[in-house]
C-alpha cells in the first residue's frame, strides 16, 4: 500500500474516532435526559423516567437500523432515502458499499434521533401510559426523524431552496424543535397533569422531586453537547471542531446567565431549574449557529435564549402543562437558534452557496439581499419542521388515543405511574405521602403474596 | 377539652384544612402514618416476585378544641374525608385535660383556637 | 398518669431531653409532624411559579409520666421551647390509664421514668 | 373504648399485626417514632469525628378498642415485642370518648375492629 | 525521521488514543456497577457500596500492576505469563520493552479486570464482611482473572485448541462468566439475606431502595460497554470498531426489548429493573461475539439474553439470593454470548484457524464439521473458566469464612452494613425505618460525643 | 499540499483530538465536585449546589474568554499575558494567529480554570451568600488563576528560577493549591457553620446527607483526571499519555488505600467519605509529578496523599469548618505532590533545564545540588502560589463581606440556602426535619399563592 494512501486511511479513521467519541457523549446524553426528567417528576414518577429512557432507546435503535436510516441517509429522492433498510454489510447505502465508516455514521445518525425522540417526553410527564411510548418511538425513530434529517441533511428539500441550503450545522431544528413539536402534539391530546390549574384556571407550582437529580441531566447534556456539535464537524480538518466546541461552551454560559439573572430579576431567587433550563436553552440555541459564527455571537446567542426560556416558560405555564420546559428550551430555542445562523452566519464559515448573516449585511460588506434570502431559507427550515412533524405526530398520538389510550386514569396518576404501570414504587422505601391507590396491578395477575395469604375477612366486602 | 384524631386520605387534608380555618379552627396537626382496616393491602411487583404490602399510608390529623367545638370539627373531617370507599378512615376523640400556649405560658381552652372572636384580625 | 403532647421546633428539642434527662425523665418520644396555627405558611418558588405551603414542620414531643410530674415536664418545655416568637407551639396534656414496659411485662407508673431514686445507677 | 399506644421496635410489628388480624382486629394504625429510654443513644462515626444520637427509631402503633378487647391487644404486643432486651418499649392506654367510621358516619364502638363477629366474610 | 516511520508513530498513536478513550469509558463501568448496586440495595446498604467499589478498584489496581497484569500478557507458558512483574520502565514483557504503548495496554487490561471484579460482589449485597472485598480483590486481581485472561488472550491453553482459538472478542466469557462464576462461589458460602426466603422457603421481594440510581448504573454500563467492546479492536484499520460498536448497541437494545417484553408478558408491569437487566444481558450476550458477527445476528443475539435474563432470574430466586441478577445477567449470559459466537461468527470477521458458526454451516457454505468443532471450542472455553474461577474463588472464600469471616453477624445485617460497618448511615438524615442497632461500633473505639458525655443514668444497668 | 505537510497537519490534528477528550473529561470534573458538596451537604441544602456550579461555570467561561485567557497564555511579561482578550478569530495571541487549535487549547485551559474555581467553594458550604460566587467567580476567572497559570505555564516568573523551571505536570500546584488557597481565604472570613462547634469548642460531626451521591462525584472526578493529567501532555508523541495515566492510577488507587486503611485504624470503620478523599488526596498529589516520575513511584507518593488526608482532616476539623475536606486533599496533597516531583523526578522526564528528583540525588548518580535546587524550586512555586492567590482572594472577600455581604443570617442557615436562597427545597417532596424558616423571599416578591389568597386570619399579628 502506498503511503498516501496510508495517509488518506489513517485520515478518514481519525475522523472516525472522533465521531465515535462524539456519538459515545451522544448517547450519554440519555442518560441526560432521564435525570432532567426524573428530578422534574414527583417521586412517585421517578422509577417510570429509567423504564421510558431504556425502551425509547431500545425501540429507536430497531427502527433506525430497519427503516429509520434507510430513510434519512439512503439518497433517494428529495423526500425519502430509499437503501440502507436493515443495515447490513456487503449493502449499497446512496450508492456506497457499506464499510466501518458508514457503520459509525449510521450509529452517530442514531445518536441524535435519540436525542430527539427523548426530547418529546418531556411534555407528558407523571400521565402518560407507557404503551404510548412504544408506538410513537416506532413511528418517530422510522419515519418522523428520519425525513427532517433527509429534507435538511440528506439531499433533500430543505437542501437546495433556490440554490441556498438551510444551514442547521447541529441540528436546532432538525434535533431540537423536532423533538419539541413532537411534544407540542403529545400535550395538546393529553392535557395538564391533574392539580396543575385550579378551579379558576391558575397554574399551580407542581415541584419535581429532586434538584441534584435535575443538576446531573444538566450537566451532563451540557457535556454531551460537545459531541454533539463538535463531533458535526464530522472530520477533524484544521482543528475545526475546536471552534466549534468553544461555541458552544460559550453559548451554554450566556444561556445559565441570562437565564439566572432574568428569573432573580423577577423573583429575587435564583431558581434552580431554570438555571439549568438556561443552560439547555443556551445549548440548543447554538446548535445550528455552531459551526456558522464567529466567537463573539455565541455567548450573544446564548444569552437570548436563556433570557428566553424564562418568560417563554412562565407564559407556556399559563396555558399548557410543559413539566420540564421542553416546548421552551428545546422548541423557541430552536427556532432562534435557526434564525440566529441567518442574523450571525460568518461569511467565512457559510456553506457553499448560503447567504452570511443579516449583520454581515447590515454592517460589514455582504449582500444584504442574499442575508435576508438566507434568513427566510432558516424560516422556511422552520415551518417545514414544524408542519411535517405536528401533522405525523398528531395523527399518531389521536391513533394511541383512539385505541390503546394516551393517558392513565386519574386513580393511577394520583397514585404515581411507578406503583400502576411498574408495580413498585421508585423509591421502595420512601414512605410516600401520596394518595393512596387501592390496588397494584390487576388482581388476576398478582400471584398470592409470598408471606401469608391475605386473610378473607380483610376483603372489601366485608361488613 | 377534647382531642379529635382522625386517620383520613392525604387527599381530604386541604378540603378539611381550608374549611376548619374558615370556620375560626386554624390550628390543627398532621403526621404520617400507615394504617390497616378494612382495606386490603396492595401488591407491589419486583423483579418478577410480589410483595404484599399490608398498611397503606395514611394522614393523622390532630385537632384540639373545646368540648362545644368538636362536633362541628368532627363534621368538617366526614364532610370532606367521606368517598364512601373502603379506607376513608376513623376518627376518635379523646379527653384532653390542658392546654398550653408555649409562646406565652398561658394555658385554658382559649389557647386552642382562634374562634372566640376578638384574637382575629389581620 | 398523664401523657404531655407538646409540639415545638425542632431545635427546641435537645434542650429539654437534656433538661429532662437531668431531672430525672429520660423516657420520650418524637415524631415528625406538620402543623398550622397562628403561623402563617411560607410561599415557596418554582420555575416562576409559587406554591403556597400552609403547614410547617414540628416536632411532636410525648412523655407520660405520674400525675405529679407534670408539671415539672411542662415547666421544662416551656423553659427551653419558647421563644416567643409565633410558633413555638403548643402543649397539651391527656389523661393515661396505664402503662406497661414491654421488657418486663410489669405495669403501673413505676415503670414510667427513673427518678423514682433506686433505678438510676451507671 | 380505649386506645393503645405502643412503642415498639419495627421487627415487631408485622407477628403483631398477623395475630391480632386472626384475632379479629385488623384495624390499627402505626408512626415511625424515635424515643429515648434505658437505650442508650448510638455513636455514629463521620469523617472521623463521631456524633451522639440519643433517640433511637421505634414504630408507634395505635389500636382504638372497646374496653374488655383491651387486654387481649396488650396481651398480643406483649407477645410478639418482647425480647428481654433494654429498648423493647412501652404500651399507654388511654381513654377514648368517641369512634366514627368516616365512610359510613356512623359511631360507637361497633366501628372499631371487626371481631364481633356479622361482619367478617370474604 | 523517515515520513513512512511518521506516519507508523503516528498510526500506533492513533491506535492508543482510541484505546486511551476505550480504557477510560471502561474505568467509567465502575460508577455502573456501583450505582446498580446501590439502587438495589435497602438505604440501610447505600454508603457501603461507594466505600466497596473505591477499595475494590484501588487493591486491583495495585495487585494488577505488582502481578496480574504479568501473568495475563507476561508471554511465558500456557498457563500463565512470566515477566511484566512490578510493571515498570527498561523492562521486558513477553520479549518486548515497555513503552507508553505497553502502559496504554496494560492499564486497558486493568479496566477489564475491575469490571470482572466489580460483578463479582452482585450476589453478596447487604451481608458480606468489608473485609471479604479486601482479600478476594487480591487475589482476583493478581491470579484469578489474570489466568482466565492468560488462558484466552495471553497465548496460552484456549488459544488454540487443536488448532482453533477460543473467540471471545471482548470478553463474555473471560469477564463476565468469570466473574459471575466468582459471584456464585460467594453466595454458596454466604446464603441468602435474612427474610429473603419464608418458613416454608419461598422467596420474598426486598426492593432494592432506588431505582433512579438502577436507571444511572445501567445507562452508565450501556455506554461503557462502547469502550468494552469498541476498544477491543485496539486499533482503528477501516474503522471497523464502528461495526463492533453498531453490533453492541443493536444488542443492547434487543436486550431491553425482550426483557420488558418477557416481563410485562408475565406480569403486566414493565418492571424496571428487569428493563436494565435486558440491557445488561444482551450487552453480555454480544461482548464476544461483536467483533466476530453480522449486523442482522446483534439483535437476535441481544433479544434472546434479554428473554433468557427474565427467567433465569425468576428460576435463582427461587434458590438462591442474587439480588442484583449478576448469576443471570453476566454468567448465562455471559455463556450465551460465548456459544452465540459458534452459531453465529461470520467467515468474513472470523479469527485465523476459527472455524464459522453453524449458521453459515446450515444455511452457508461452510464446513459444518468446523463449525461444530469451534462451538465445541466455545464450549470448552465456558467449562474452563468455571472450572478455575469456581475452584480458587471458592477456597478463597471458604478461607475467608475461616478467618476473618465471611458474613457479618445478624444484628448488623438487619442494621445496615453502613452504620455497621462505615459508623454512619449513607443516608445520614434519612428517617431510618430499619430495625435499630444497639449500638455504633465498639466501645472502646468510640469516643465520648463531642456534645454531651453520656449520662450515667442512660446505662442498661439503670433500673 | 505536500505528503509531509498533509501528515504535519493530522498529527496536530490527532493532537487535538486527544486534547478534546481530555477537555471534556475536565469539563465533566464540575458533575464531579457537584455531587462530592452535594453529598457533603445536608439535604437542605442540595439544590443550592446545583445552581452553584451551574453559574460558576457559567461566569468562569465568559471571563476566561474576556480576560483570564490573554493573562495566561497570552505571551506578555513574566507577571502576566497581554494578548488574546476577548478572544477571536484573525487575532493574534502570544505572536502566533488565532486557529482551530488554538481555540481547542484555550477551552482546555477554561476547564483547568473551573476546577480550580470549583474547589474553592468546598469549605464554605451551607452559609456563603449566593452573590458570592458571582463576585469572585469573576475575580478568579479572571485574573487569580490566570496569573498562577501564566508564572508556571506561561512563561512567567516560575518558568525560569535561576534556570530551572519549576515542574507541575497538571497542576497539583497551579490549579489545587490556587483552589484550596482561595477556600482558605473565603473560610477564613466566613467562620464555621452554626452548630460545628460546641460550648467549649469541640468539634460535632455534621454528616452530609448522602453517600452515594458523594461517590458519585468521587468517581466522576477520578474519571475526569485522566483528562486533566493525561490530557496535559497535549500531544500524543510515544503515546506517553499513557505513561501519564498509569501514574495517575497507580497514585489514586494508593490514595484509596491509604487513607481507609489511616481511617479505619483510627476508628475501626472505613469512612466512606475518607475513602473518598482518600482518591482525591491521591489524585491530587500526582498531578504535579505525573509525566515525570516512574511507576514505582505514583503509588508511594498515592499512599502519602492518602495517610496524609485523614490526619489533616481530623486536625483541621479542629479548628475550622471544612466540610468536604478541600483544605486537605486540595490544599496539602497540592503541596505535596508539588515537592514529590522534586523527590521522584526521574532524570529521563524532567523538563529542561530541571533538576532530577532527591531521589536520584541519594540513591543515583544525579547531582545531588541541583536536586536539592529543584526542591527548592518546587517549594517557591508553592510559596509565590499561595502567597498570590491568598492575598487577593482575602481582599475579594473582604470587600463581598463589606458591601452585600459573604454570609447568610443565621436564620437562613438554620433554614437551609435552598428555600433560602432559591425559593425551593432540593428535594420539596422530603420531609425536612430541620428548624423552619419563617418565611420564604421576602413578602414583596412573594405574589400571592395560586391556589387560595392566604388568609387573615392566619397573619401574624392576630391574637
Ligand atoms: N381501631 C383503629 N385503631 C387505630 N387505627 C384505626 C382503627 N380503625 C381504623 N384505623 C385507621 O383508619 C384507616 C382506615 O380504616 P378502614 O377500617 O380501612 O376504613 P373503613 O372505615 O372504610 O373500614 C386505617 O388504615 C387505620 O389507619
Ligand atoms: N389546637 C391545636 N390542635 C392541634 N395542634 C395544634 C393546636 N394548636 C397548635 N397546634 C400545633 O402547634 C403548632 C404551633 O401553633 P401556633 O398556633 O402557630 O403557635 P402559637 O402558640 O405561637 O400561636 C402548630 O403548627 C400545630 O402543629
Ligand atoms: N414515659 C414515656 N413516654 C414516652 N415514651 C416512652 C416512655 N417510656 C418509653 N417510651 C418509648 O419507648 C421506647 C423504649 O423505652 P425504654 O425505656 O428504652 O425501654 P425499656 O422499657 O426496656 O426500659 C423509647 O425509645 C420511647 O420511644
């Protein structure tokens, strides 16, 4: 073998060992998600938060491989790939056979739709069944995903709008706003948790169970996001992925101090969440400016989406029962961080064919035209998203409604979906002050108890 | 003086809370509690083996008042404790014999609640 | 015999089982309880929202002890539980009709507390 | 109708609530307490300091009966809390004026437990 | 220096920088491990296994560095290495001078050996002795695993087997079984925890105290295991540790899919700890076949450990007490995995001298005749290191029990292992509802309380 | 491009790979010692450690890129850098253009930056003001760390002593002692928790609320070290990284062992938290030395670290409240393992121009002089690092204290700084027992209550 060929081997594999450490902090970022999720649910939800993250993953990774890939990254059409189905080897993907390299794209692929579909449950905390779960990651890790990454990714149309693409280097939308217009779906078929509004309609604080618990989903999403925006880069060339990665820390640190000081300024406390909503809000607001602009944008991006996320939050609480802030940190800060590539895109950084930023128009030399058309392409990237993904969604969640349910009786949300859909508490010794739920699971299944039988006169029926 | 106790739902506290400070009865006690009666215990799954688990939690509510007060007290706990299912809980009164205001020292049955008028005010 | 009920704060507490130790009554119990009185609740904050909880942390301290002890105990309740600031608490005391150590099976309130003099050795 | 309090240690529990559930009363109602006694306090260790605790963790459990069922309750926590060892705990009786069954409203002391006899069935 | 030597260095240094990153997320196994052991522990066990796991790793460290690490890879005979004693600089290993390489490599061995220690303690939860971690993990560390390791990757006795090699890519067998088989050897001295079984010997459920901890210990495990499996290629040719990472996460998935499936089948509760024990399974299941397997063999591979895992721990609960499922989630399948390669290895991926599975002798055209022969290996190789762990684990213990002892008296057990053994709750506030403890440590030991000295009339003589 | 300039080119960028993963492994240290003071803290006060590290970390990013960055890489004068501030794309730094790589450093630097900031916060624990951190986040990011860094690592006054450089691989000097130096300082004026000592100035135990969540950081910290130390090779030349993270494992294991075995000697039970610090103190203490002593030395100087933290725990205790025990495995390790390197320095590693170690010195054929001179060297650095950071923390401090003020009234101590400070317990759901707070923000802030207008009856004034 000849040494430049050597050199372009070693090359395409150090790639790969970046995108393998970037998808590892990808997949970390479950583990994110659970903890957020968790420590914003009451105890009596904390054990159904690790049931959900491990079935969601589970289910996405099948689907992915199946169907989800195939769809997203197998060429195609501007709509749908149609190769690379049941990922397989000696298998033609977009016209390439399949190496180890195609099966560490495809992995890191399934990394973000993970991240996306843990992103919708947000919203449906402490109500939904758990069979609702299984059909959605289905449907979500097969086709919803899959054909947003094909239209913004994969060739497809969001690729070429009048020969500028949509830049979303991360995936603000593609990931993010997904994730939240998926939730967006799941509550408006759901509804509030039961206590959350009184009589009159006022939204009533409902604290989750454990702030370090939210603190480590935090931090390491935080962490996680360094593979996900810098591992984007999806080759190591000129170190570029530095750059990258130094946006993104700069962003998250504006969004916790924006968010911190928006929410003291308003209530004298610095509340805990929303220091961590901040964070997140911060983070996903640079995920498609990342590789687009220059350092002194992203701590500017950050700090707007984590002044945002507070009073999108408190709004949001007004009217829809959002737990986590999952339409507010995930879903506005997607949008702005969309648009902010069309206001902050650096002329040196653009991909070819895209318009530089709306400043860059207005104070520096570029077309202000072009900046504008490119602003209105990240808007349409917008709209697509939101369109494509709510009208699937939508109709998938009224198909559970409709025939295995969406939502659990109100005797099993009082009593916590742990004890109704798991059959033991999260926290076995916890003595719950909950109301109480008079059975566990359906008597037929529950074997006598393995200490004494229960005694017949302690039967309801009698006297 | 009587001491009302009364084993109720968690759920029928803040009905019972709000009516009794309504009706000039703002002082009142609660603790944890497990109990058994009627109700069957539940079972909990684990790992694939069951668990019986025979008290089920329930709140204590401690209520002293004057002789003449109980039985509206008494009324406001069945008024809101009341499902009519198996569990709704007991109550039991039992004689008290003093009664003393720890902030001050003062002791007698106008500690106890704040109904008789003139203590109320903003 | 009489039970003393008092609830008082927490911090209140370790004070008066010393004091109580001291004079001769080191037989108690506690329990975590939640109270409301005269004692506004406090409004806790949430991701922009308040939450408003109308009853606070006590301590529920019980001792029975022979009736002329009585007094002794609630003196030293009062000694060390007041503060006189809203909140401090309430006592109450009930009458007992026997007592039993579990240990021995013997009854009677020579079973109560030690300061009946020959009990109390290293 | 008297009440029963008892301090016990939580192993004893679960042989107590089984036998007075054969015996016909199923209904009672336990606390997690801590108390202080002959027991000693523990000596816990951190960071290598240590730290005293004086009051040890007991159940409080508490059976509402009617007077001649008295005995056998006592009879039964006796029986099963007993280990001859410092700390088994205390039994108190009290007396109680008044019962009420919340779910049906209705009182006396036919609402206390289920031994007399009609009302047990499947 | 030469550009073709260049780009050599530079190659091993891309090799090590991906083993360096392997080794790290395997250290990162051992917060899996302790976190799944603490959730399944009662709160009155919480502290102990944060005290447990540091000491474990610490005296493994040091027995691997002094002699375990020169009896698995020391070169010398078929049973175990001869050199690498004391790890050190200017010294020669199996023939070859150490370098930063060899310490990347040795430090990697090391991570195997602590996760094959770390399964060791499922089985022995909220009774064992402190000091039987002390002892075992001396020995595990410098003989037990190192003969294991030795036997399958060290050149020696299953390294060829009349010519075919043992293929256990990762270490199903070599970690796993092996330290599963470590596992059962202490829980036939110990026996079950008090009140795990009733008079008449029928099992009773003690809920481990969090299952939040449970979900962060197997999430952390899950994404370990890419450095487990991924890092075992130790080196980057074709990024084919891309391939083995897909295989491991199709695996770990299909894991999570049949156990929940199995359980809810059976009980109609998604019980969460069996959803982590699924991961666990199929993650066992595909650790030595994921180098040697197709795509489409990972989730069946993964699937079946999930199913096997629900019954298996259903079946040992009925005997014997493992209450994290260590017997079933790393010994079967660990076994599972390691015959999965003999029905299953592809003739494409398939070591020097290794015959295919039976699958492609079946359905393929390869000799089937080799294919039986090499699952005849596998199975050698599964009767092998239950044979040598089982008979030094168990006289190890059994002198432990001799000794210093293996279990701790009865009242410290219904006390908790934490105030018993560390002097303090894990928990210290918790409002402990657990059989009390008459008294902390020993006397002599405890000094007067800092607050009060104890008063004389306190004393049990009193009265 | 050019063969040779095309393997330059991925050799800087294989670099910087490694760098990234060891960036991140730093980044996750702030998980790490989130949970290590949420562990040590009593559960009312766990959520205000969340919040903490959040807007640390936050603050320490946006100062480090406006100035800290430029003081202490940015070239300059041996007191401090003068380039870089604010950094951004086409500036120059230290002479040389701002690059990817360049970017992908200095975010390594903010990561050792917001170690160091984080252990300044572990001996003022549940009393310091919020605002606090704030403040001196900025002070310290900006300028405190930057100057120690810039005299050691760039270029400053402790490059060149008389021609001999003083040697801190990682910083057990520069990034531990500058923080324990400065959570002295912050101590100092804080004095010790309500309740710590006694009448007669004994000291009580005020354990942390939990264990497990103490282990978890302990973990997360020993993982993250591999990239503090491993990383601070910052090329991958003879993978000698590896070299570096065997030391660091030899050394932390020892800690391990050390301190356990110093603890339970003492009192007859192994701490947890002291097996904790135990891996700290040994971390700590091989920071400095790790890229340049032998094997046989990294447990040595381990196993002291580890004897060396509970003996100065239990004396510090004495005196001042250190509630995680950062004086001593932060501030003494620190300085310890800052003149281990001048006792263990092996003449093949040293820098240039550096003496070998004592060691070598008595027992080797290395000049003896420039061994003792070396020493002396090492015990300067430690000299000018304390002398630095201490004078200006103490002054930060002071004017805090003097204008909004370092500590809480006694009242919000006693109430714990979550409700305090933030409106909301850590864990709302558990059932404080702990003396209550009056009130929750002031009135003026607090709006009235969703669910029911409190009402007047139960105001204070009444009766
Ligand atoms: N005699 C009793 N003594 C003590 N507690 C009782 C007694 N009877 C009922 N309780 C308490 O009341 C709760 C509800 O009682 P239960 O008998 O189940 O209700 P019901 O009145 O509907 O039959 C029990 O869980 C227990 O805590
Ligand atoms: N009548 C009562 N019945 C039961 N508990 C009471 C009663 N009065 C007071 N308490 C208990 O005492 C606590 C303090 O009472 P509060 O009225 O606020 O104090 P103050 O005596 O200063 O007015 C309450 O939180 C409650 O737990
Ligand atoms: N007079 C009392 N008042 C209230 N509680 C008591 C009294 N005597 C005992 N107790 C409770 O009973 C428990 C056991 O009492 P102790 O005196 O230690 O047992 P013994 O009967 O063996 O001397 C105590 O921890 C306390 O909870």
């Amino acid at each position: 073998m000849s040494l430049t060929q050597t050199v372009a081997e070693k090359t395409a594999e150090l790639n790969m060992v970046w995108v393998a450490v970037a998808c590892i902090l990808v997949f970390l970022m479950q583990a994110g998600f659970m903890f957020l999720e968790i420590g914003f649910s009451r105890q009596k939800n904390a054990g159904t938060g690790v049931a959900k993250i491990l079935v969601n993953f589970a289910i996405c990774t099948i689907a992915w491989w199946a169907v989800g890939y195939g769809i997203a990254e197998g060429g195609g059409n501007e709509i749908f790939g149609d190769s690379g189905f049941f990922f397989h080897f000696d298998q033609t993907v977009a016209g390439e056979l399949v190496t180890g390299e195609t099966a560490m794209l495809m992995l890191y692929g399934l990394a973000f739709c993970a991240v996306s579909l843990a992103i919708v449950w947000g919203t449906t905390l402490e109500r939904i069944k758990f069979g609702a779960y299984v059909v959605y990651a289905i449907v979500f890790g097969a086709v919803i995903y899959p054909l947003v990454a094909h239209a913004v990714w994969g060739g497809g149309l969001l690729s070429d709008i009048g020969g500028k693409p949509v830049m979303d280097f991360a995936g603000s939308s593609v990931v993010h706003l997904t994730g939240a217009v998926g939730a967006l779906a799941a509550l408006l078929l759901l509804g509030p948790r039961r206590g959350k509004y009184d009589a009159q309609g006022r939204p009533r604080a409902i604290p989750g169970h454990s702030m370090p618990l939210v603190g480590l989903g935090v931090i390491i999403l935080w962490i996680g996001w360094f593979g996900f925006n810098g591992g984007s880069t999806f080759e190591t060339s000129a170190s570029f992925f530095g750059e990258v990665m130094l946006n993104t820390q700069l962003a998250a640190a504006a969004g916790v101090i924006g968010a911190s000081l928006a929410v003291y300024l308003k209530g004298r406390a610095v509340d805990v969440g929303m220091a961590g909503n901040g964070a997140i809000a911060g983070l996903v607001g640079i995920t498609a400016p990342a590789g687009f602009v220059e350092y002194w944008a992203a701590p500017i991006i950050g700090l707007v989406a984590g002044v945002l996320v507070v009073f999108a939050v408190l709004a949001i609480d007004k009217k829809v029962d959002d737990p986590v802030g999952a339409l507010s940190a995930h879903g506005l800060a997607g949008i702005w961080g969309t648009l902010a590539v069309g206001i902050f895109a650096s002329p040196r950084l653009i991909s070819e064919g895209a318009g530089s930023g709306l400043w860059y128009g207005i104070f520096g030399d570029e077309s202000l035209g072009s900046a504008f058309g490119q602003l209105g392409v990240q808007g349409l990237a917008v709209l697509f998203t939101f369109a494509v993904v709510f009208a699937i969604s939508i109709a998938t969640f009224f198909g559970i409604k409709k025939t295995i349910g969406l939502r659990v009786p109100a005797a099993e949300e009082d009593a916590g979906l742990d004890i109704s859909s798991h059959g033991m508490y999260g926290y076995p010794e916890a003595f719950i002050p909950q109301p109480e739920y008079s059975t566990g699971l359906p008597e037929a299944v529950a074997r006598p108890a393995a200490s004494a039988p229960t005694p017949p006169r302690l039967a309801p029926e009698a006297g | 003086m009587k001491k009302i106790e009364a084993f109720i739902r968690h759920e029928a506290f803040e009905p019972i809370r709000a009516e009794l400070l309504d009706r000039g009865f703002p002082s009142l006690s609660i603790l944890e509690a497990k109990g058994s009666g009627r109700q069957k215990g539940i079972v909990e799954h684990y790992r694939g083996s069951t668990l019986t688990v025979n008290v089920r939690p329930k709140l204590k509510l401690e209520v002293v008042v004057e002789d003449e007060d109980c039985q509206v007290v008494v009324e406001a706990i069945l008024r809101h404790a009341r499902t009519g299912e198996i569990g709704d809980g007991k109550i039991f009164v039992l004689p008290v014999e003093e009664a003393i205001r720890i902030r001050t020292g003062e002791s007698g049955h106008e500690v106890l609640q704040l109904h008789d008028g003139a203590e109320a005010s903003a």
